[in-house]
C-alpha cells in the first residue's frame, strides 16, 4: 500500500459545517487518569457544541474534569467510485448549563435524545481548538476488499 498522505486539512469553516451537519459524535473525558468514550447526539449553536446527559458517570466526570475531547465524522460518495471520509476533532472545557437564559435558550435547541431515556442536564463544550481532515478513499477501501496490487509494498 502506498504510505503517502492522501488526506487534506480542513478550513475551520469546513470543519463547522461537518460538526453542524451530523447529528452524532463522541465525547472522550479523563478521569484519575483514564480515558472513557461516550456516544453522544449533539447540535451545533453559536460554534458550541450541545448535548443533553442523565445523572451518572459521564456528568460526574466532567464535574472533576471538564477538559474534555469531541469527535465526530461523515462518509460521503463523490461518485460511483470514490469517496471522502472526513473527521473533526474538538478541544474544549464542558460544563453543566444550571439555569437562567442560558439553560432556556438549551431548552429550544430541539436536543431530544435517541433512546427515550430521561436526560434532563444541559451540557455546553466551550472549544479551545477545532481541527479536521478528510481522506478520499476508493469504493474498495470503504469496504475492505482487496484487490490485486493493493499491497504492491510486501514481499
């Protein structure tokens, strides 16, 4: 396979409209120095990023620690052969909307979650650093296949 870099950074623009265009993404946190993952749907407002949480680890972790990390990606086909896989990464510090304008304004950002659970916390990410790339992929390495002269690089 070839090792050149076949990817393209993002504009900050892009990125934001990647991150405004999909509707699902993952919130890694650190807690006593251990990373965990959570799958969060989430809206895009005044270039913050929103989710709603229920009481538990995930709300408690960002009470220790709100430096937190936000990933999130989309597949998309140029034609019948190609397409472009592209992934933005957020920096920031998260935190708990508690009330005021603030949390009513959370209230009309339409942030309803996937499986009917109650999740009646508002979390903000502040972004400290947003940055993306996209790879153009073949319609055979969307899929895994191989085929010959993919690997032309072993022996």
């Amino acid at each position: 396979m070839s090792t050149e870099n076949r990817y393209r950074e993002l504009s900050r623009d892009e990125a934001w409209e990647l991150l405004d265009s999909e509707p699902f993404g993952r919130l890694a946190v650190v807690v006593s120095g251990v990373v965990d993952i959570f799958p969060v749907n989430f809206v895009v407002h005044q270039r913050k990023l929103w989710f709603r949480t229920a009481q538990g680890s995930k709300l408690a972790s960002l009470v220790v620690n709100n430096n937190v990390a936000f990933e999130a990606d989309r597949k998309v086909r140029l034609d019948a052969e190609h397409l472009e896989v592209s992934s933005v990464v957020v920096h920031g510090r998260a935190r708990r909307i508690e009330d005021g304008p603030e949390f009513e304004m959370a209230e009309e950002l339409n942030l309803r979650p996937w499986i009917r659970t109650f999740k009646p916390y508002f979390v903000v990410i502040e972004p400290e650093q947003v940055s993306g790339r996209a790879f153009p992929i073949s319609a055979n390495e969307a899929t895994g296949e191989v085929t010959p002269g993919d690997d032309e690089d072993e022996d």
